[in-house]
C-alpha cells in the first residue's frame, strides 16, 4: 500500500484556494457546521494576528526566523511569501490530522496549491472565484484588515492569481454565499463518496484468493 504524508490510510485532502478576501475562510467555515467530520488544517503564518485570532486555531504564529528554520529543516508541505508575509502548511499538522483518516481540508494561496498538488496528485483542489476585480476590491477594503496600500498588494497578486483558475478541476464563484456553500458541500460529498468505493473495490480486490 502506498503511504501518503507517511499514512496507510490518510483521509481525503481537500485543496481550497482563491484571492485574499474572496470568502475561502466563510465558506469554509459554513462546510464544517454542515460536515463536522471534516478537519481543518490549521497553516502557519508570519503575519500578525487579527483581532479575535487565536494561536493554534486560526494559524500557528511563527516569528520570521522560526518560519526560515522549520522551512530548512523541510517541516512544511507547502510554503509561500504572501503579500510580505510567509504561509505555510506544517507537515506535522496536516499528518497529524490525516493520520485519524478523517477529510481535510487545507485553505491556502494559489502558488501553494500548486505545490500541494506535486506532492498530493490524489488532493481535490478547488478555486474560490469573485464575482469581479472589483467586488473583491470592496470586500478587501470593508474587510478592514489592511491600510490602503496592503489591499493594492492584495489585489495585485489576485490579479495573478485569477489567470489561474483555469487549473483547477473545480472552480465555485462566490457571488451568492448559499449557493456557493452548496456547491461547495456537493463537490466534497462527491469526493468522499468516489473515494469510499475505490477503497472498497480496492480491498474487495486485495480479498480475492
């Protein structure tokens, strides 16, 4: 049997990415109210947090040396510079979770999806689209989180980043947050159904004489 993050059997990994400030952590969070099973891989980051953020549960906050010496020593799955600020995927986090074969779900930037996606083939990888430029322009500003001059950086790298979305198998527009939800909770129940019988085949197989 092929290990996975060094897992017999991991749970299904769920790739969510899109711009700053498209709603990837509200659609998200609507996802696990519906399906508590799922994990959420909790990223680490450099940035300072938010007001109402806490360590441990919204990300793991690392100094800038801490972050370059992890990332050295090959703790992460998946790392990028963001907006001047330093993501990542610890791969102890995400073994960690897997490890119980329960989903997980990773919400992280594009240019670490694509690195996820070298190191995970079997992830499902979905992109969170705005309606516009411009909407995302407004929710990034009403959002408050950033001066002036950090939601143009946000925004430069979403322009960026929308040239990507073409990559991905799945992309959801969240223009309407229900409907975006819904789509987004059938996407994964697909997912994990599809997977449930190649696993069942799979050992259906690994019993015949």
């Amino acid at each position: 049997m092929r290990k996975v993050l060094g897992v017999d059997r991991p749970g299904h990994v769920f790739v969510i990415t899109g711009p700053s400030g498209v709603g990837k952590g509200t659609l998200i969070r609507g996802l696990m109210e519906r399906m508590p099973e799922i994990e959420l891989s909790v990223s680490a980051t450099t940035r300072s947090p938010r007001p109402g953020e806490r360590d441990g549960v919204d990300y793991h906050f690392l100094d800038a040396d801490e972050f370059a010496e992890r990332r050295a020593r090959g703790e992460f799955v998946e790392h990028v510079d963001y907006a001047g600020s330093s993501y990542g995927t610890l791969r102890s986090e995400l073994e960690g979770r897997a490890s119980a074969g329960a989903p997980v779900v990773l919400e992280i930037e594009v240019q670490g999806a694509r690195q996820v996606r070298r190191a995970l083939p079997d992830a499902t990888q979905i992109f969170i689209a705005p309606p516009s430029l411009e909407e995302l322009a407004r929710r990034l500003r009403e959002r408050g989180t950033d001066d002036p001059e950090g939601v143009e950086r946000r925004l430069a790298v979403a322009r960026e980043e929308l040239e990507a979305r073409d990559e991905f198998a799945h992309v959801i527009l969240n223009d309407q947050l229900e409907r975006a939800l819904q789509q987004l909770e059938s996407i994964v129940l697909g997912e994990l159904e599809s997977s449930a019988r190649g696993q069942a085949q799979g050992e259906g197989e690994l019993r015949k004489p």
